[in-house]
C-alpha cells in the first residue's frame, strides 16, 4: 500500500493570491502551477533533467499551491506520470486539472480530436495514470470543428454522472461557444491564451467575470514586444526590484478575481521567482501603465 508522501509546507507566498471556489464547491488558490514544460522538447517525450521534474512538483506543492494543471497530451503522457510520481498519493486539497481532445504526432503538432468515444478512452486513461478515481477538473483542449461541442460536452456529462469528473471546463473557445456549452452542462472553468501581450480574449475574460467561472490564462508570462529596452514592463519591474515573469503574473492576479493562472516552468528556480508574483503589491498607477501596453 502507498504511503502520503510528507510534504512540508513552508514559505508559502501562494495563499497571498487569494481562493477561488471552482464550480462552488471546490477551493483553490488562485495562482497555480502548469506541467506542460516539465516534458521534452517540443512538449514531447520525458523531461531533460527527470529528478528536477520531480523537485519542480513537489517543490510547487510545498510553497501552498493546491491546483496543478495537466494533459494527456503533454508528452504525451508523461505529464500526468510525473504527477503521479512525485505527488501520489496527494496532498487532500490538491486539485488537479487535466484535459483531453488533442492527438499529438511529434514534437510541437497538435491535432483536434472530439469523437465521444475517443474522449472517453482517453478520460479512463488519465484516471489510471494519474491514479484517481475521479479526476477533478476535465477539460476539452480545443474544438474539434467536426465536432459539434454541445456532443462532446454532453459526453462529458455523462462522465460526471457516471463519478469519473468532478468538474467540466473548457479550453481555446469562444463566447459563443461557452453559451452553447453551457445549454448542456455547468461550465466552471475556461481555459485560454491570455496575458499582458495577448489579451484577444478580454471578451471571453469578461464572460467569465460576469458568470463566475474561472479564467485559466496559458501562456501567462508571455510579454513579446511589451519587454522591450524602456517599455512599462521593463520600469515597473525595476521599481518593485522584481522579475519581469513575476511581474506579468502579478498583473494576471490584480486584472480579475476570477483569473488562475498556472506559470509553468522545468526549473526550481523559475517556479520560486514565479510564485513570488502572489506577494506582489501593484499600485493603481503601475497597474493603469502596465495595462496600457506600454
């Protein structure tokens, strides 16, 4: 039988970024952790250094964060193994999201999938890799266009039903596809690109705001042109004497009290600078400057 891994939870910034209730019922921390980069190349195949893999999760559990987000496809596999490898059996309050709906062929290919069959193989798959018997948060990782969403969502409603997920979410969508979703089933998460150099997506944002789902934001330290020499970014980082990452996720924090963002990194190091962001106090004016694009 497996024993709870100790883990000791101590110099713990994360709780400083506030909770959230996922579908009511279920209370996280806002800012979480992403395991997409903790595999090869690519997002394909194991992880460069295996044992940092490892110290990354359990490092990113002992500093509070209880939500971590994955997918079958990062790896792909490989993940959802590492997860269950350095965290099993886990933490009571730790929440793990995965997500299906993409088929990889190699290294960065990525392909839509939303066969209802498919999905539900998958969906048993992840509960045995990730060792659970119900996965917390499901996500549908992009639409397929050759699938109407409102049947893949209905597929995962049966799931929920059947105790396989606890939660449904969704992930690259629009607006409209939210409310179509949402006809089906109870929609408590929205899964897509956002941060300070990519906010396409203010009007999915603010959907959710008004609605009460949570907003997972990838890509979240994405900062492009935005970090160029004398830009905002580059000026408020200096005042506060912090990373330009830290700061990024700072601002994801301030933006919306439905907002989790899930950095993600493959370095200890990174992950520590990167959870930092939820000690962070912006001002109004730096907050006005950033959010400018400036």
């Amino acid at each position: 039988m497996a024993t709870k891994m100790s883990i000791e939870t101590n110099n713990s910034p994360v709780e400083k970024s506030g909770k959230f209730m996922i579908g009511g019922n279920t209370q996280v921390y806002r800012l979480g952790f992403g395991a997409m980069r903790l595999t090869g190349p690519g997002i394909w195949g194991p992880p460069r250094d295996h044992d940092e893999a490892i110290r990354v999760l359990r490092r990113a559990v002992q500093m509070g964060v209880n939500f971590i987000d994955t997918a079958d496809s990062y790896g792909p596999y490989i993940s959802e193994e590492l997860i269950h490898e350095a965290l099993y059996p886990y933490p009571k309050d730790l929440v793990i999201a995965t997500k299906f709906g993409l088929v990889r062929t190699g290294p960065n290919q990525w392909f839509p999938v939303g066969r209802p069959e498919y999905l539900r193989q998958e969906a048993e798959m992840s509960l045995r890799r990730l060792g659970v018997e119900r996965i917390d948060l499901m996500q549908y990782h992009r639409p397929d266009p050759n699938v109407p969403i409102e049947e893949v969502v209905g597929l995962m409603d049966d799931l929920q039903r059947e105790g396989k997920i606890h939660h449904i979410g969704l992930s690259n969508v629009s607006v409209e596809q939210i409310r179509k979703a949402r006809m089906t089933s109870n929609i408590v998460t929205v899964q897509n690109r956002y941060s300070l150099a990519y906010r396409t997506y203010e009007d999915v944002l603010d959907y959710c705001e008004k609605e009460g789902i949570g907003f997972i934001p990838w890509g979240p330290i994405a900062q492009g042109s935005l970090a160029r020499s004398g830009s905002s970014i580059e000026k408020v980082a200096k005042e506060l004497d912090i990373s330009s990452s830290r700061l990024a996720i700072a601002w994801l924090l301030r933006r919306s009290a439905v907002m989790l963002p899930i950095p993600g990194t493959s370095k200890v190091a990174h992950l520590e600078d990167n959870l930092a962001a939820a000690t962070v106090h912006l001002s109004q004016q730096q907050f006005d400057e950033l959010s400018r694009k400036a």
